[in-house]
C-alpha cells in the first residue's frame, strides 16, 4: 500500500475524495495484500530452515568424506568384486614401466575437493541471504540477487550429481556405467566398508534433492517477481481516478 499511499497524500488538495466503491476496492486490496504477505513470510520461514539443514548436512557429509576417507575403500571393494576396475591393478602398471589409465572421475580426489567445496559455497550462500533479509533492499533487488544464487547452486549440486554417479571405464572387461553402491546398494558392501557405502550414498541422494530444491527455488523466485510486479500494476490502477 505504500504506492497507494502516496498517491492518495499527492492527490488529496487536487481531487474530489474517492468515493465507496473505490474506498471498498483499496480496503479489499490492502487486506488481500496483508493475507499474502503473512503466508510468503511463513513460507520464506519454513524454505530458510529447510535450506539451512540442507546445507549444514551436506557440508558434514562430505567433510566426513574428504579427503580419502571412503573413495578409495569403496573402489577396492568393487574391483575385488569384479564390478569396476581394480585399483591394485595399477601396480602393475608402474612395475612393468608403463603409464596406468587415468583415474577414472568418481574415484578422483578431485570430486571429493569438488563436492566439498560445492557444499561451502551454499553454507556461505545460505548465510548472504539471510543476512540481507530486511536490509531496506527493494523486492526486485532481492529477486534477482535471489534467482542467482539458486541458478548458481543448481549448476553446481546438477554438476556434482553428474560427478557421483558417472562411471568407470578404464576396465574393458569391468565396465561400470554407475558406482556399484548406486546399483546394488550397500547390502552387498563387505562389512568394513558399510558405513562408508551408506554415506556416500546418502550424499548422492541429498545432492540430488538439493538439485530439485534449488531449481524449485528459482521458479518459485520468479514467480514471486512477477506477482510482485502484477501487484505494482493493480496497485496503480486502483489508484489512478477518473
């Protein structure tokens, strides 16, 4: 209603008053206003505490996970079982002066360093916007600063899924389209490496979940801008007198 508000005050020495009708179109106005932003202020509560749960549980997860922790293990255990290559293997490799194959992508260090530092980034982003909630920022500032942050972290947590389930094929004869734990779960993992097994593969599942959550996120923060900008139209058309 601050529009409105105004526009009524500059009006006031230069129109007649407004009369019951469209006294009764700002008073319906004002209260479907009020009822809308008491739910947005719910959901934004409920999204922030989700979100921050989110991201403190997949920082812990791959912290646990970095730096080798569980990768190593768990491509052992494959190629013990024949269901990726076998990085014992590669022994040979250097014994008999010959250049191994690359490494392959899910058993790198480097996507251990990736997801951990995919994981910070949205612990620092989930602290940016709530430090610049109620900052006296305007709506379209803080959607767009909004729609970045979760277009960034859709890229990423995609990326990052991409990574945890991409395959092994450095072995003609064990070719693994996905990591085994992915394919046949943990109940076949030996017992050494079970806990492990499990918090990769929740780590996989949470980075999946924060893909959807960050991309529902950018549509909702659309949507929200352009309701915001529909809400700024009606406001000026009711406020605008014959």
């Amino acid at each position: 209603m601050g529009y409105c508000s105004s526009c009524l005050i500059s009006c006031k020495g230069f129109l007649e008053p407004i009369d019951g009708r469209s006294q009764h179109s700002l008073k319906a106005f004002h209260n479907s206003n009020l009822s809308m932003g008491n739910f947005r202020h719910l959901t934004l509560s409920i999204a922030t505490t989700f979100e921050f749960f989110l991201a403190i549980t997949l920082l812990g997860l791959f912290s646990c996970a970095y730096p080798d922790r569980f990768r190593t293990r768990l491509w052992q255990d494959g190629g013990l079982n024949g269901w990726n290559s076998n990085p014992s293997l590669r022994v040979y490799y250097y014994a008999n002066y010959r250049e191994p194959p690359p490494i392959p992508m899910i058993w790198d260090e480097s996507s251990t360093r990736c997801n951990l530092c995919i994981a910070i980034i949205t612990v620092i982003v989930w602290v940016a916007r709530f430090s610049i909630r109620g900052r006296g920022l305007d709506v379209f500032s803080l959607v767009i600063v909004n729609a970045l942050y979760d277009l960034l972290l859709v890229a990423m947590w995609a990326y990052s899924a991409i990574v945890q389930s991409s395959g092994d094929f450095t072995d003609l004869e064990r070719i693994s389209f996905h990591p085994w734990y992915l394919e046949r779960g943990c109940e076949k993992a030996r017992w050494q490496s079970r806990r492990a097994c499990e918090v990769v593969a929740a780590s996989y599942g949470l980075s999946v979940l924060a893909t959807w959550w960050f991309g529902i996120r950018f549509l909702a923060t659309c949507m929200c801008g352009a309701y915001h900008l529909g809400l700024e139209q009606k406001e000026a058309s009711i406020c605008s007198f014959p």
